[in-house]
C-alpha cells in the first residue's frame, strides 16, 4: 500500500439530487461533519454495485490540508476489493438523531498510521437531515447547561437547560416571570454548554408548562425554538448532544 493517496487533486464526487434544503456545500463544514461522526464513533454503511452489497465502515481520520476523508477497510478482502473497484460508492450514517449522506469517487487504499484506510477526497456535497422536532435529550445535573438573557423584566436572568434538540431547547423557570409569554422573542441569549463551548442564540417561546403538574406555582418549563442559529453554534449544540448520549450509555452499562 502507498502513501502517494495523500498528494492527489480535489475533484468532483457525484452529486445528491433530493433533499436540497438539507444539502452542505461548503468544504469547511462538510469536513467539520465528519470529524463529529468521526469522534462520535459512528458506524458507517458503504453501499456499492448499484446498492446490492454493503459493509460497515468508519470514519477514522479527516485530512483538512489534503481535503481527504480516511475511512476504516472491510474485515474481508474480497470485499475491499470490489469497494475499490466501483466508480461511486455511497454512505450512509447516523449521529444523534440526524442522517448523513454522502458519495465519493475512486477509493484508494493506503496506510496511516499503521492502518490500513480507504482514502477518499472530501465530498462536493453532504446530506444531514436534522429531525428537529422529535431529538431532544435531557440535560443531567452533571453536565448542567446554562442560558443568559439580557432583557428579562428589564433584568438579566439566568436559567438552567432542561433539555436541548437541534431546534430548541427548555428552560428552568423557579420565578415564573411575566416576560416568559408564548410568541415573545429573545435576542441575544447566550447559552453555555459545558467543555462545549458558547455561543449566542435567538430565542422565541413556544410553550409553557409547570414543572410539577400538581404544583402550578413550583416554576414553569419555557420550551423555545432557536431562530437563525449560527452554524458554529449548531455544531456545538450536536456535540454536546452527543456527549450527553455517550454519558447516558455509559450509565447504563
């Protein structure tokens, strides 16, 4: 196997057609992407041979200065084989709730590391489907998450995350203030995910519910959809996603 993999060209891979609003193009947050199925230990199917065979696969490394994907070889040979022999080869994976989708051109086998890869160029485009409404994880005491508002009852406030999706999240309200009212926006919250970073965030109320049903006046859950939610600050909001699914599992075993 030979390293010359490393030194070639960026070209063109075969497009998605469907799903277009949900379609990646920039090169940076594609490779982004996949550093977080990378790091979520994602398991990937490689579907070839127009979708007939397949095998699991994942990410090991991303190569931004080489713009090269570097994906794990089949246990079976013959199969690696036939993988390296297809124009186009197809993967599919899934992180938190959200499909990943993309193709890639040519495969070549090389070492790195010690291991034997398969290394493709970074994809033109990539497929993440973000299920939004139905992914949403709680926030344990031992990860807490905090959110600031600036223009709470002409105040500051901070509120601990209850729980948190790629499209909102819900707030902690002991004091059940006014300003909390279905339909009202706030600019300029700044949440904190811990060892995850910050970031700030548009937040519009959607819902409010008591803490304890038998306990109308123990506080209220905010439940608050992000407006415009920067792509940095998305990425962080995944990986941490990820993070409180690792503790969980960790828990449970």
């Amino acid at each position: 196997m030979s390293d010359d993999i490393f030194k070639v060209k960026p070209s063109k891979t075969a497009s998605i057609e469907e799903h277009e609003s949900f379609t990646i193009y920039s090169q940076t947050e594609i490779m982004q992407k996949m550093r977080m199925l990378s790091k979520g230990n994602c398991l990937i199917t490689a579907f070839f041979d127009h979708g007939n065979e397949s095998f699991m696969t994942a990410i090991i490394d991303v190569l931004p200065e080489k713009k090269l994907i570097l994906v794990d070889c089949g246990p079976d040979e013959g199969m690696n084989k036939k993988l390296m022999s297809e124009g186009r080869v197809l993967f599919k994976s899934e992180l938190a709730g959200i499909s990943a989708q993309f193709s890639a051109h040519n495969l070549k086998r090389a070492k790195y590391k010690d291991q034997a890869v398969f290394a493709f160029e970074v994809p033109d485009e990539l497929l993440w489907i973000q299920r939004r409404d139905t992914y949403r994880v709680k926030i344990p005491f031992s990860a807490t998450a905090l959110c600031d508002l600036t223009h709470l009852d002409n105040k500051k406030g901070q509120f601990r995350i209850l729980d948190i999706s790629a499209g909102g999240l819900a707030l902690e309200d002991m004091d059940m203030h006014e300003d909390f009212q279905i339909g009202n926006i706030f600019k300029g919250c700044n949440i904190t995910l811990p060892e995850h970073g910050n970031g700030m965030v548009t937040l519009e109320v959607r819902n409010l519910l008591p803490l304890k049903h038998n306990d109308p006046g123990a506080g209220q859950r905010v439940g608050c959809t992000f407006q415009n939610l920067p792509t940095d600050l998305d990425a962080a909001i995944q990986r941490y996603i990820l993070h409180i699914d690792s503790l969980r599992k960790r828990l449970a075993d």
